[in-house]
C-alpha cells in the first residue's frame, strides 16, 4: 500500500464529502428544468476528485464497509456542526437548512455518487449509508436516485398530491382532500399577484 497516496486520498475524501454538502447555496435555485442538467454536471465536475479518492480508499482498506460509515459519520457531525456555528437557534431557520441539505444530498450528491457506479464500486454502498445514516440522524426520509431518473422526473407531468394521496392513500381522484386543494389552487392562489409563478414552480418540481 503506498501510504502517501493513501493519506491524500483519504484527506481528499474527508474534505470533500463536507464541500459536497456544505458548500453548496439554496439547491432550489438550479433545480429547474431548464438550469439543472447544466447544474449538475457542473457539480459533478467540481467534485469528481473527491468521489474518485472516495473510491481510492474504499479499494486499499482492509474493512472497506468500516470507511464509508465513518465517512457517512464525519458528514452527519459536520452538518450538526455547521447549525452550531451558523448559530441558528430558530426552529423555522433550523428547518429551513435541514431542508436545504436534504435537498442538496438528494438531488446533487446522491447523484453525482452514482453517476461513478459503472467504475466505483463504492457509489452504490456509499449512498446507502449515507442514507442510513443522515436519517437516523436527522429523522428525516431522504432516498437516493441516480440524475437520470431525476432529469426524467421533469419531463412527466404528474401532479406530486394527487400521486401521494390516490397512490398511498388510496382515495379517488375527486376525493375531498384533492377537490380541496384544487379549489385553493384556482380560486386563492391563481388570483394573487405571484400566484401563478408559484402554481408553474410547482408543477416544475413536484413530479421529480
């Protein structure tokens, strides 16, 4: 084992893991039909040293499992960290970074992890515990999925709502709750002055 190579993958992969994260401004911003693929390749770019030297390590340990989830670990406590030094003390602020980082690991990380999955053998095991271990940490349900199955999430033209409660819930389509929300949608919102921008950013992101 070259020890030297060794030691800079590792820094590499230590420091990068927390640049993946937090480095990152308001994901919400990119995440766009027309801006994310430019977006996330930009970001991939950016951070294919780290993935690869990820990689480097998982293939010179001897407990490869045992380095991704001290990997997965050091990520969880930096994002603790950061709140703490961010000093954000604020339930609503709070939040808003959980999401904001939620966001982040699911739509740029998470990917960008698995668009190496044809030469790393680390991407796949890597995003599990990565998952694993932000939710329990955070209590939160972030999943994985690889960029192309996001991209194709833009091109559908699936209502988020209707979905979660016809498909999970069970219910039919004129059901109370969708009639509701529909009628919130048509008769209040729709009539603001912003309304519409809000209504078209919705059914830009939800189906993906």
């Amino acid at each position: 084992m070259d020890l030297v190579a060794y030691g800079e993958s590792y820094n590499q992969a230590m420091q990068g893991i927390e640049d993946m994260l937090l480095t990152e401004g308001n994901p919400m911003t990119s995440f766009k039909k027309s801006v994310y693929p430019e977006a996330f390749q930009a970001y991939l770019r950016k951070h294919l040293d780290t993935i690869n030297a990820i990689e480097a390590v998982y293939q010179q340990e001897e407990n490869p499992a045992a380095w991704l989830n001290k990997l997965a670990e050091h990520l969880v406590d930096c994002a603790r960290a950061e709140s703490e030094l961010d000093g954000i003390t604020k339930k609503g602020k709070k939040s808003e970074q959980q999401i904001n980082y939620n966001m982040i690991l699911a739509v740029y990380v998470f990917p960008a992890i698995l668009e190496q999955k044809q030469k790393n053998d680390s991407a796949e095991p890597l995003t599990d515990v990565l998952v694993a271990k932000w939710n329990e940490a955070f209590k939160t349900s972030v999943g994985k999925a690889d960029y192309e199955k996001i991209e194709q999430g833009f091109h559908r033209k699936f209502c988020y709502i209707t979905t979660a409660a016809c498909e999970r819930q069970g219910k039919a389509d004129d059901c109370y709750e969708l009639e509701l929300l529909r009628s919130y949608r048509d008769e209040y919102l729709l009539k603001r002055e912003d309304g519409e921008a809000m209504v078209k950013e919705y059914y830009n992101i939800a189906p993906t």
